[in-house]
C-alpha cells in the first residue's frame, strides 16, 4: 500500500528484506560516499591552491622545516651543541618564562615588533627576555649567566647606568656565514676573571641575571636581555667617533647589531644539530628587496659576509640585497638590467623593488614604510641610520 507523498510502505511487502540488506541500496550509498570524495578533493585543492597563492610566508620555524630541509654539512659548526643562556630551555619555554614589559601582553618579553611607543606605534625588539628560575628571600635573582657557544669576549660593559643593556657582555662567535654576536644584558655583575678578547667555552660563566640599565628596571622584573645578532659594518666606530657618540663602544654599539629571533634559531639548531648559522639565516623570511649603490668600495657588510654575496668578489656598482623584518641582510647580488633601468627612470636611491606586506603588518623597524600604495625607504632615525650605516665609507 502506497504511504503518503514518493514513499513506500515496506508492511505493504511482507518479503521484501531490511533496507540494509538490500545490493541495491549499499550500491547507492558506495556512489554517493564516492562522489561526495571526489566533490571535496576538488573543493579542497582549489582552496589549498588559492590559500598557497596568497598565505604569508610561513615564520614559525617547523613550518621552513617542512618547506625545506637545509644541507647537511661536513663542516663543524660552533652552534651544534648550543646551550641556554640560563636553565630556561629558550626553544621550547612558554611566554610565562619571559618577563613581558606589559603583564596584559606577553609577547612584548619576546623578540618582534609587540612593544609600543608614546606615539602609539610598534616598536621592535630585537630580544628575549629571560625571567630568573631562582631568588634570594628579598626576591633578587641569583640565576648564572652562561655562553651558548665557544667564541671569545668582543666587548664587556661593567657601567649599568650609561646603556640602555646596562651591564652587559658581547662574545663573538666563528661561523661559516662570518662573525655571529650574542649579548646578555642587564647583568647584576659581570665574571672578575672575563676579559675582552679572553676565549670562552660553551657553558662559560658570564655573570649574574639582575635589572640594571639606563632606563629604571624595576627589580621584581630582573631579566636576561639576549640577543643573536650580525654586524652590520665594521665601520661603526668610525661613523660613531666622527658624531662624537659618547660613549665609545668601538663596532659594539647596539645600533650595529642586527638581530634574528632567538626561539626560531634554538628551534631550528634543534631540529638540524648539523648546521650552522649561514644555514638558518638564508631560510628567514625576506620582508623587503632594495636596489642600493656601492660607489668606491664593496660593501663591508658582504665583505664580512662573503658566503651570503651572490656576485663577483669586489663588486660595486647597483646591487640588490635581500632584508629581514629586523633589518639583517640575508643575501646581496649585482643588479641586472632591467633593475638598473627601472632604478635610472625612477631616479631614487634605494630604491624598494619588492616587500612582504603581511610580514610588515606591524613594522616596528620602519626601515621600509608604505607611503600611500608605494612602498620606500623610511625617514625615522633607525631608517637613516641603517641606511647611512650600510653604505658608509
């Protein structure tokens, strides 16, 4: 008997089996489950390859590591075995290992553009900073500061008060790409026995965390202010001397140290023990390219640097440079003709040939700034400075 409306009755069949034990409906239902497969592949590759043609490069470390495994290398690297600046692990620690300078957001303890300034805009910060494991009853931080690496003492500052690092030790470390830095800043006190140009081992007594600096850190927020950097030029004491930049810190002055983020670099030396870091800086993101002059001499900076130069030996003339978010310079090469063509008919030095603009979101270096939809080199001091700096002869 025939029910209401397209149905059937299976009483009105008193032989017929079950649905479900019916060939016929499995069939149905194996072609359904099969087109509906197919309908989602389709949907799913179309959306992967409109999110791959338009998604930011990736700036978590395992994501390049799934992008790109880098060589393994014979050569012995100074960082294979990295230690920790102090007990916290720095690749793997929450942000509640950090001291923040605002509790409400605590990615302003960590390296990135998170910090604002008075005039309401990003500011970058080229650091981690390291909250102590361990405290006296009055609450001071007792925690040793050690060398991550072997390398040798490049600069000490026993004055708190005439740095923003306050007390603070640079150690320069060899590597494949060049000369590498780390800083520890914020000392309470520095080792008696560290000398400048004194070598030092992996694991080597520093000094002591504490809050010391030329801007007033409260001492309940005694931190290790540590950086990895590279040297923008050799040059630098000279610059800073014909300014009367008082006082005289030689090529070690903050200004010439150019930083990468310290938990991406553990992560990556982590996961490719055998690298080294010429391997980790050619994998940062690039944020910008500009077109710059060299006029009478290479520039310095790949003369340090020669593995991250793609050119002659003693090149000058146009070249193009590869930059970070915080202004380190992964790679240089000659300009090739159309560029310089472009760089005749515009008539601008540097010119920006090509940026990153979700790695800009927030910009605090302001090295390059978008004017409008164009994009040019900034007006702000660290801009001028990193510019003046890169190019001075």
């Amino acid at each position: 008997m025939a029910s209401a409306g397209l149905y059937l009755d299976d009483n009105a069949f008193p032989n017929r089996p079950p649905w479900y034990a019916r060939p016929v409906t499995w069939v149905g239902v194996v072609i359904v489950v099969a087109v509906c497969i197919v309908a989602m592949s389709r949907s799913c590759r179309k959306r992967g390859e409109a999110e791959s043609s338009e998604a930011p490069v990736a700036t978590n470390v395992t994501e390049r590591v799934m992008e790109r495994t880098p060589p393994r290398r014979a050569e012995p690297s100074v960082f294979g075995g990295i230690r920790n600046p102090t007990g916290v692990d720095i690749a793997r620690a929450p942000l509640s290992a950090f001291v923040p300078t605002r509790p409400d957001e605590p990615r302003t303890a960590v390296w990135g553009a998170w910090r604002v300034g008075s005039d309401n805009r990003p500011r970058f910060h080229g650091a981690v900073d390291i909250a102590p494991l361990r405290k006296d009853r009055s609450g001071k931080a007792l925690d040793e500061v050690m060398a991550v690496a072997d390398g040798k003492v490049a600069y000490i500052n026993r004055q708190g008060g005439d740095s923003q690092y306050g007390i603070h030790v640079i150690v320069e470390h060899a590597d494949l790409v060049g000369p590498v830095y780390t800083l520890y800043g914020h000392l309470a006190t520095v080792t008696p026995s560290l000398t400048v140009g004194g070598a030092v081992t992996a694991g080597a007594a520093l000094g002591i965390i504490g809050h010391t600096s030329s801007q007033r850190i409260a001492p309940q927020n005694a931190h290790l202010h540590f950086e990895v950097a590279l040297m923008h030029t050799s040059r630098f004491g000279a610059w800073g001397r014909a300014r009367k930049l008082i006082p005289d810190r030689g090529n070690h002055h903050g200004w010439n140290l150019y930083t990468v983020d310290p938990r991406d670099f553990y992560q990556f030396m982590q996961a490719f023990p055998d690298s080294n870091f010429r391997d980790y800086v050619q994998q940062v993101p690039v944020a910008f390219e500009l077109i710059v002059l060299s006029e009478k001499k290479p520039l310095d900076y790949f003369t340090r640097y020669p593995s991250l130069w793609k050119g002659t030996a003693g090149y000058t003339g146009p070249l193009v440079i590869s930059v970070t978010e915080a202004g380190v310079i992964t790679s240089g090469r000659p300009a090739d003709t159309a560029e310089i063509e472009m760089l005749v008919r515009n008539r601008r030095l540097p010119t920006v040939l090509k940026v990153n603009d979700w790695l800009l979101e927030r910009n605090g270096q302001r090295i390059v700034v978008k004017n409008g939809q164009t994009w040019e080199v900034g007006k702000g001091d660290v801009a001028k400075r990193w510019l003046e700096l890169l190019t001075y002869e």
